[in-house]
C-alpha cells in the first residue's frame, strides 16, 4: 500500500499528526488515546498497514 493511501485512511477516520521524527512520523487517535509511528516509506508492507490501523483502532483499510 502507498504511504498517502494509508495517510488519507487515516485522516478520513479521525487521525491526526502529531509530530514528525526522522524516519517516521507519529499519527495518533486523540479521542481515543492512541498513537502509532507511520513509516517515510513510499510503501508500506500490508500486513504493517493494518498493524497500524489496529494500533490506532482505526478500521482496516
């Protein structure tokens, strides 16, 4: 999966960005008080993709 496919599942679904390191940057669900570090990958390993989601209880993209 593309890096911006992933980034737009996740800010269609209530995430946001909360800062960005040097090799990734941290998405976090506030309401729900989740984060997880995304990849500067321009893909993503799907199985990572949806470790992701499941990290941020976002549905699977």
């Amino acid at each position: 999966m593309k890096r911006r496919e992933l980034i737009r599942h996740l800010a269609q679904n209530g995430c946001t960005l909360i800062r960005e390191g040097g090799n990734h940057s941290w998405w976090g669900h506030v309401a729900k008080n989740r984060r997880s570090a995304v990849p500067r990958h321009t893909e993503i390993n799907d199985l990572l993709a949806r470790k992701i989601c499941k990290d941020l209880d976002v549905p699977k993209p």
